[in-house]
C-alpha cells in the first residue's frame, strides 16, 4: 500500500481561508452543481425538503423556566430564527401565542453579520437574565452576551465576550463560572478554555480570579454553580481526554475538594445524592451501572451506594433525567427504549421502581423536559421510523395528557421497519434496522445504509421528513447499522472499537452491507452507505477496505487523514478515541485506518460524495478537501461540495440544509437507482 507521507502535496489545502484553497473550493463546487443540481428531479426535491423543514405544524420542542416554555424556531418567514416562549395554557392551542425574545434575523440584519443561535445560559432559579451564545456562520466558537428576559434586550454594559470557544455559567446575578481565550497559554492544545475564573459585573475580564486550572494537554476546564434551592454549590474540572475527567467541590473559602470516583465515570450532585455513571467496574458492579450516593457521606468516606441500574449483554442505559421527587430512568433493549419511575424511599435505603409509559415495538420514548426544583412534570416524546412525533406532558402519579401531534410528512403505503442481526467477523451479533418496502415482493433495490460507531453515540428509532421525503417515498429503503464504537449495548459496546481496535466497526458495518445483500434487500450495485464526522471515517474505511461492497459513498464533514486529525482545530481532544499520531506506539494503527493514506490508483472504487463546510471549527474541511484531491489525482470518480457556512452541521439554516440533502439523496439516486443509464453516472 503506498502512504502518503509528511511531504503531503496537498497540505496547502487546510488554509482554511486561503485564496488558492478557496479557488479550489468554488472550482469543485461549480463540477457539483453542474452535476447534481441540474439532474430533472433536483429542484423538486430541494422544494420538498426545504417545504418540511420550514413547515408551521412541527412540534415546537419546549424547555420550562419557571412560568414558561422557551422555544427556538425556524421557518420560512424566521430564517435564521426566533427566541420565544410562552405559558403551558397558551402552549396547548394548535397556534400557541409565543412572546418573542430575540429575533436572530432582525439582528443579523442590523449587524450585518451572519449570526446562528447557539443556545442561551439562563439563571436559575430566578429566570430574569441570560447569557445568550451567537455563532458567526455556524462555527463552534461563539460571542456572547448578557440579556434581560424582562425587557427583551441585551443589557447595556453587560457581561459580553467576544468570539471564542467559551465556557460560562452563572454564580449569582453579577458574577459568572467563565472560560475563555485569554490570550496565549490560556487554551488548551484542543483549543478549548483551559482555565476557569470568577468574573464579577463591571469588572475587567482580565482581572477575573482564577479558580482553577487544567493542563495544556487536557481538553478543557470548567465550572459550574448548582443552584437547586438549599442544595447551592460551586464545582469545578477537568477533562483530561474525551472520557477520563477529574471533578472538585467549591467549599466557600477552602480548598477544592476531589469527588474521588474512577477517571471515567461521570459524576454530578443532585440534592443529597451523588450520582455516578460507570464505564468500567466499581465497587463490584460493572461497567454501564448508575449508582446514587449519600453526598455527604461519601465525601467522608462511605463508599455505601444504592444501585440504580445494572446492565446486561442485550440491555443499556440510554439517559436519565430527574423531577422534583423522582429519577426517569431510560433504559435500551436491542436498541429499543423503555422508561421507568425510581422513587426514593423516604428515610430509608431502597428505591420503588414502576414503568412510566408502553412503547410500541422499533420505536422511541425520550424525556424531553423536567424541571427537577419545582415539580413531577414531564414532557415525553413518542416517535418512529414511520411514526411522526408525538409529545406528551404528564405528572408523575397523574394522568397525562397530548400535547403536540407532528403530521405524516411523508408517505408511508406499503413501508414496513423491521430489526435484523448480522454476524461479524468475529462472531459479534449485530443489530441493524431496515425501514423500505416489502423486497420480497419488489426484490433487491437502491439501499441506503447509514451508521456513525463511535464516541458511544447509539443510533436509536426516530422519524426524518428529509429521509422520508428525500428516499423512502421514491421506492429506497433505509437502514440504521447500530454497529461497535456506539453506546447501544453500553460502555464495552464502545471499549470494542478504541483506538487500534476501531476495524471492528469497521467489520461490523461491512457485515450489515453483506447481510443486506444475502436477504435480497439490495445488490452490491444499489447499495450505498453515507456518514458524518466520525461517520464520515467509517465511510472513507468502506471506501478503500470494501469498495465491492457499494455502489456509491457519501461522507460528509468527514474525518479522513488520521496522521494529522490531532493538529487541526479540535483534533486534539480525540485521541483518546483512536490514539496519538505521535506516539510510536499508536502511529502504525492510525496510519493503516486512515483512509487518506489508504488511496490507490490500482484499486477499483464507488464514486464518492464528500461534503464538508468552511466554517467547520470543529472537523477541519481539510480532511475533505485533501482526499477530494488525492483522488481527483489518483483519476478516480469524486464530487466535492463544500458549503461557505454551517459549521459541522454542514448547514446554519433550512435552505442550506435542503440543498445538502437534495446534493446528497440526487448523487446517491443516479448511482444506486439508475445504475443501468449510462446517461446518469459520473
């Protein structure tokens, strides 16, 4: 296999900014949209999927503060968006009355600059100001800015940080827990704020007191303030790589205090508890346990702890969330959810366990909202692959009641989802699901198999109006690879595919292909798999591992050369994930998965669609740019589109996202569907 070496021919193309790589850029894209966008059934689709995004009866997802329900909407009419909340009794009419707090499109407008909402920070629990983030285009790193919920304003001579990648929260109504670029040394070599300080109002932000500080080679510090009334406390950490982190108590003038728990468990206070999530054993329960503590009395030592939830080989914990009085714990079963209510007995050990809601099979169940100071409310979603949205709000001993019911967006005669197992290679069962028509009635088809196997990400039962519409409805069938490196069957699910052991997924996605095609779901000819980000690697490794296996590849903001993914932007804090190019023990590994390094003149592969965004601070567009090249170079079959704006969702709006996606289903249609017209193909 020949490598490419530190000599990279194509390294001036991550000079992000750079005029020649920006020419580049514009003269792959012009080949794109001549390809693509002048395909009959482009402008249609574009229309369709812009038409569902935008549509005025989606569910308005709400989170509660206080007396209302926040909301974040975008339309047709709000490009960029709105800020908005109103009152449950409002919010229960098919068209709820919604107080605008921010308009992010008159803003935009006014400034002249290309802003997207990147969330808000708002105090708890007095719920008066917020702490609003903008990004400039998408990007991670964001500005932001004091605002007065009352007033609906900015507040003038507020807290305000300028662009970075910051980290802040309130303390009380003048100071905030902030992290930020301070100026060399202050970031870590992941380029997240390595230091967190306590800023008060009016006050320079260079004379912020330092509270604590990580290590350059950490990912990232942090502080937060706990401010569950009579439970009010200050921590403080650090990650030391994407799964190993150290957490301190705040005491008021004393010294931090380390809650003493493994480097890979997650661990929180929440009223008189101290919960921990393990990734490996503890105390003699294992891996993919949750346990709750007495939180004084594990600071003094007691080690005596209630166990919440315990997994199996088929069972997982998916989440939990809290109410006033109770735990919902989420829990997956081959991928499919279920809830239950845990109730602490009061003044005594053990908890009451009793299931909150019937799922129907393949489908979804998630808590949506809580508000864990005030009451036993919960918002719960309800959805599946065909099954659109529906939200629920309850309260735990009470009845429950609908309260948003999302439209069919796409249509579903003669569609079926079933959950298969594949075997691979060595012997792992492999769950995947297959949404489509009935193939032993219409025999083999264009398939389309998606899959990410990684970061403990588990790919769970949802509805997608752009899949609906952009796929199913012209005759393609769907599938979901719920493949090694995610969290579907819990932290060894994950622990499988680290570092010199990533093939697996690799493996695992290869053998949902060839289960695929042994069922006569599809042929190698109209099979096609897509990815993003770390997904985007899985599709590059079926690039140059398992061409035969694939009639086309999309992969988008991709990560692609893993010799140099720890030098651009956030690449740093990854190598927990798949090692470090610079050590000798890890470089050989990284070199034979990485799919740049991988490319050949000799071998035979399926065109490829690779997508990525300039203002990606987070997955560098090089990794896109330089294999586009490479195997523009090497004469082989490669579209390359790369969006201005977006940041790593590859899209900062509605329009930009249903040109992606109408790029991405039109490329993978001419392939896969149309595979006997010469006319079609690339």
């Amino acid at each position: 296999m020949r490598c490419v070496t530190d000599d990279d021919p194509y390294l001036w193309l991550e000079d992000v900014e750079g005029e020649a790589a920006l020419a580049w850029v514009a003269e792959r894209n012009a080949e794109t949209a001549a390809a693509l966008t002048a395909d009959d059934g482009f402008a249609s689709l574009k229309e369709r999927l812009r038409e569902a995004l935008d549509a005025s009866d989606r569910v308005p997802y709400t989170t509660r503060r206080g007396a209302f329900l926040y909301n974040y909407w975008r339309d047709a009419t709000h490009v960029r968006g709105v800020w908005r909340r109103t009152t449950l009794e409002r919010y229960r009419k098919d068209e709820p009355e919604w107080e605008v707090l921010l308009d992010v499109d008159a803003l935009a407008a006014t400034e002249e600059e290309k802003w997207v909402w990147a969330g808000a920070r708002v105090r708890r629990p007095e719920d008066d100001l917020a702490l609003v983030c903008l990004s400039r285009d998408g990007g991670d790193a964001v500005e932001v800015r004091e605002f007065d919920l009352a007033t609906r304003a900015f507040v003038d001579g507020g807290f305000r940080l300028p662009e970075a990648k910051t980290r802040i929260g309130w303390i009380d109504e003048d100071t905030v827990f902030v992290g930020t670029d301070f100026g060399p040394g202050s970031l870590t070599e992941s380029g997240y704020p390595r230091t967190v300080r306590r800023w008060r109002r009016g006050t320079p932000l260079e004379e912020a007191a330092v509270v604590f500080e990580a290590e350059p080679a950490d990912v990232a510090a942090w502080g937060l303030r706990d401010t569950t009334p009579g439970f009010e406390r200050d921590f403080v950490g650090r990650a030391m790589d994407f799964y190993r982190s150290e957490t301190y108590l705040v005491p008021p003038g004393g010294e931090l205090v380390k809650i003493d728990v493994p480097e890979d468990a997650r661990v929180y206070a929440h009223r008189h508890h101290l919960i921990v999530t393990l990734k490996s054993g503890w105390l003699g329960q294992p891996a993919g346990s949750l346990l709750a503590f007495d939180f004084d009395a594990f600071l003094a030592g007691d080690r005596t702890a209630e166990v919440l939830f315990t997994p199996d080989e088929r069972t997982a914990l998916a989440g939990h969330s809290w109410t006033r009085h109770h735990l919902l714990l989420e829990t997956m079963r081959d991928v499919s959810t279920r809830i239950e209510i845990l109730t602490p007995a009061a003044g005594e050990a053990g908890w009451a366990r009793a299931p909150l809601t019937d799922v129907p099979p393949l489908s979804a169940v998630s808590v949506v909202d809580t508000d864990p100071d005030v009451s036993d409310e919960y918002f719960l979603d309800v959805s599946g692959f065909l099954q659109p949205s529906t939200l629920y709000r309850g309260r735990i001993g009470a009845d429950t009641e609908i309260l948003k019911q999302a439209p069919a967006r796409f249509e579903t005669a003669g569609l079926a989802v079933e959950q298969f197992f594949a075997t691979s290679r060595d012997g792992t069962r492999v769950p995947y699901f297959v949404i489509g028509p009935d193939r032993a009635v219409t025999g083999p088809g264009p398939t389309l198999l998606y899959g990410y196997g990684g970061f403990e990400v588990s790919l769970t039962p949802s509805y997608g109006a752009v899949r609906g519409r952009a796929w199913l409805e012209r005759g393609g069938t769907y599938v979901i690879a719920n493949i090694r490196g995610g969290g579907e069957y819990g932290p060894d699910w994950h622990r499988a595919a680290l570092r010199a052991d990533r093939p697996r997924a690799f493996e695992d996605f290869a053998a949902v292909a060839q289960d695929l095609v042994a069922r006569g779901i599809t042929t190698p000819a109209t099979l096609g798999a897509a990815g993003g980000s770390n997904g985007g690697l899985l599709m590059g490794a079926m690039l140059t591992r398992h061409p035969e296996l694939f009639g086309a590849i999309v992969a988008q903001v991709p990560l692609l050369d893993m010799t140099r993914f720890h030098r651009l932007l956030a690449g740093a804090s990854w190598i927990a994930e798949y090692g470090n190019p610079d050590e000798d023990a890890d470089r050989p590994h990284l070199l034979e998965l990485s799919p740049y390094h991988r490319l050949t003149a000799d071998r035979a592969y399926p065109p490829v669609l690779l997508m990525t965004s300039t203002r990606d601070d987070r997955v560098h567009p090089g990794h896109a740019r330089k294999t586009a090249a490479r195997l523009r170079a090497l004469g082989h079959r490669v579209l390359f589109h790369e969006n201005t704006g977006g940041g790593h969702a590859g899209a900062s709006d509605n329009e930009q996202t249903a040109h992606n996606n109408a790029l991405m289903h039109t490329f993978l249609w001419q392939h896969l569907a149309r595979s006997e017209d010469p006319a079609h193909i690339l």
